[in-house]
C-alpha cells in the first residue's frame, strides 16, 4: 500500500523529523492512498507537536468531517481559526471560517 512517494517522504522524515511540512506532506500521502488511520494519526501529532502549523487545521478538520466526527471538526476549524488570525494569515483563516460554515 505504501507508494514511492511515501517512501520518500518518510526518508525525508528521518533526516528532519521536527519539519511540520514533511510530516503534513505524509499525512496527505496516507489520506490520498486511503490509510485514513494513519492520516488522522500523523495530522493529530503534528497538531499537538506543531500547533502553530496553520496548514494541518483545514485537511485535519476535514478528515475528521469525512469521518463523521463532526464535534472534531468543528472545534480543530475553531482552533485553526484562531492560529491562522494570531499567525497573521487571513486567506487561512477565511477558509477555515468557510469549512466551519459549510459543517
């Protein structure tokens, strides 16, 4: 199940284990094989070891809305929201806001 993308992503992880883009890259990688376990995993944990990583919030409330985890989802775009705006990132925070309005 794992592709040479993966693979490679995961080499990369070695080499840089603290990069939040490499460990968000792996998550997407998971969620577009179908390895939703591990997606949801690999977003949680960057979620808690890098809150400041505005990029997980959206695809990580959204795994959790395909999911049917809706009280998650709401409350990680709500987050997210208040990271992207504290981050100075208004384009994020206007789609985590348009997430939220759409659950």
């Amino acid at each position: 199940m794992e592709s040479t993308r993966l693979q490679q992503l995961l080499s990369f992880l070695e080499n840089s284990p603290g990069d939040a883009f490499i460990n968000f890259a792996i998550a997407k990688e998971y969620e577009g094989l179908g390895d939703l376990d591990k997606s949801l995993a690999t977003y949680e944990a960057l979620v808690k070891s890098q809150p400041d990583y505005v990029g997980t919030y959206y695809h990580l409330g959204k795994l959790y809305e395909k999911l049917e985890k809706f009280e998650e989802a709401e409350r990680t775009f709500t987050t997210g929201i208040a990271v992207a705006k504290a981050a100075g990132d208004k384009h994020a925070a206007g789609e985590l806001q348009g997430a939220l309005d759409m659950l």
